[in-house]
C-alpha cells in the first residue's frame, strides 16, 4: 500500500502527467470556484449576523441579498437598532453591507465574515466571528463624519467633525461585565456645542486611546490641540446596566489659546476654577457628575 502510494505521489508530480491531463484539472479548478462564488454569494450572512446581533438586544434586519463578485454579497437597506428603544435613532439605517468569508481566519480554522460599508460619509470594515459564546470583532473605521450620526443629539451632544478610528473587542453575549477591548482614536476639525446659544468649542485634532476591561473603560490618553485650547483627560469610566448607573472618574487639563479665552469666556467663567495646569476632577455618576 505504501508503495502504491509512493508511486502515485510520484506520478502526480511528473510534468507529462499534466500535460495530459490539463483540460481535466482547468475543468476541476473551475468547478471548485464555481462552487466557491455560489457559496459565498448564497451563504446565510444576514441570519448569522442577525442572531448574532439577537444575543446583546439589538435587532439587524435588511431587505435583500445579492451576489457581489467575485465573492460574498450584499445585504441592501441594512437597519440595526435597539427594539428596547424603538424610538432613539438606528446604530445603521439604509446601509448597504457587503459581507464575504474571510479567507485569512478560514487558513486558521476559524469562520469570519469580513464586513465593508461606506457609512456616514466615510468607510467601514471589520471581521466578525464567533467561538463558543464569544463574539471576536475587529474593526477600521476611516472618514467618518459625525455630524450625519443623528444618534448623538439624543445624549445632548451636538458634534460635528471627521473620526477614524481602529479596535477590536471580545464580547460575552452571557455576560457583559466580562467584555474586553481596545480603541485608537483620531479626529480632525471637532466643534462640540454642550448647550444651545453658547459657542462651539473648537479642536483642530482629537488623539485618544481607550481600553475595555471588566466593565470598565479606561481613558489611556485624551489630547486635543489646535483652535480654542488645549485638552488633556485621563482616568476611567465604569459602566453599569444603564449610563444612570455608571460612574466616572477623569482628570481634565484644558489650556485655552488666546483666540479660546476670547471666543469661549462665558463657558471659561462656568468652570470651578480658572483654565490652566491645574486638573478640574469630574467624578460620579456619568449622567450628573460633579466638576471640581
């Protein structure tokens, strides 16, 4: 047996072999990705992502799949929202999602869906897969304008600017306290208004890292610079179910320039103390903490 076995390998090999049987071979690799495109096109991406998406509460529906050469497909009119709150604006709404195999992580044993949308003004890509009840996800974001997100008015937050940003996160659908992460941040030509009738704060640059572990977010670095001030914010935020129960404890040094003092001094005057290298400590819970 062995030695049938030596002689077929070795036949295999021999250049005459495929010579005389390349149309045979053209026919078997065309079939095989054939099968592959069919496959990939056809695969049930929007019931995977929609139960996997049904573990942490939120709802993703779409209203068709199609093909999209030369592998994967792409779920058209895309919505993902939070069913508890029918009413606050959708995480994703109209968006069209092009979803294919992640040929990288199937050369490693494991099933991903590699994920690309353009959102918001900008780009998206990310890779999502499960084990066990893990959900792994990582993610590119670039381009992102914050102004077209309707989302962030419902927490009085009135922003524009361009973000990119980078991640990746390990989620327990059982278990969120037990979720971990990381995030690189970058935005250019911030402006954030925290009430209506005074001036937007200005930044020409936003730089942050952050990290996600045992139901806490720690702030590794905030800096802005460029326009009214300078911004430097450090400590930690500890989440609970719901932001009334979550807790935060940051230390801020904010430098206004001089062009800052002028446009910003009514907002400059609101704060505990004068703006300078002294910290101003923001701590309690995250819905109402206190600034001293």
């Amino acid at each position: 047996m062995v030695d049938r076995l030596r002689e077929l390998i070795a036949a295999w090999t021999r250049a005459e072999f495929w010579r005389a049987n390349l149309q045979t071979v053209y026919y078997l690799a065309f079939g095989v990705i054939l099968f592959v495109v069919f496959f990939t096109s056809n695969f049930p991406y929007g019931d995977v992502l929609a139960s996997t998406f049904n573990r942490f509460n939120l709802a993703f529906t779409f209203r068709d799949q199609r093909a999209s050469p030369p592998m994967g497909a792409i779920l058209t009119s895309v919505r993902l929202a939070n069913p508890l709150t029918p009413d606050a604006p959708a995480f994703l709404d109209n968006v069209d999602l092009r979803l294919s195999p992640a040929i990288g992580s199937l050369l490693i044993g494991r099933a991903a869906i590699d994920i690309s949308a353009a959102l918001y003004g900008g780009q998206l890509d990310a890779t999502v897969y499960r084990r066990g009840g893990l959900t792994d996800v990582s993610m590119d974001a670039s381009g992102l304008d914050l102004g077209s997100y309707d989302g962030l008015v419902r927490f009085g937050i009135n922003a524009a600017g361009t973000v990119s940003a980078n991640g990746s996160a390990v989620l327990n659908a059982d278990d969120w306290t037990a979720d971990s992460g990381t995030l690189e941040l970058d935005a250019t030509d911030f402006n954030l208004r925290i009430a209506r009738g005074l001036p937007a704060i200005r930044l020409a640059r936003i730089t942050a890292t952050a990290s996600l572990d045992n139901s806490i977010i720690k702030i590794n670095s905030l800096e802005g610079s460029g326009g009214d001030l300078k911004l430097m914010v450090a400590g930690s935020i500890r989440l609970g179910a719901d932001p009334s129960q979550s807790f935060v404890d940051l230390r801020v040094i904010i430098q206004p320039t001089a062009a800052g003092r002028a446009r910003l001094g009514i907002l400059l005057g609101m704060l505990p103390h004068p703006p300078g290298p002294e910290p101003y400590l923001i701590r309690g819970p995250l819905m109402a903490p206190s600034i001293s």
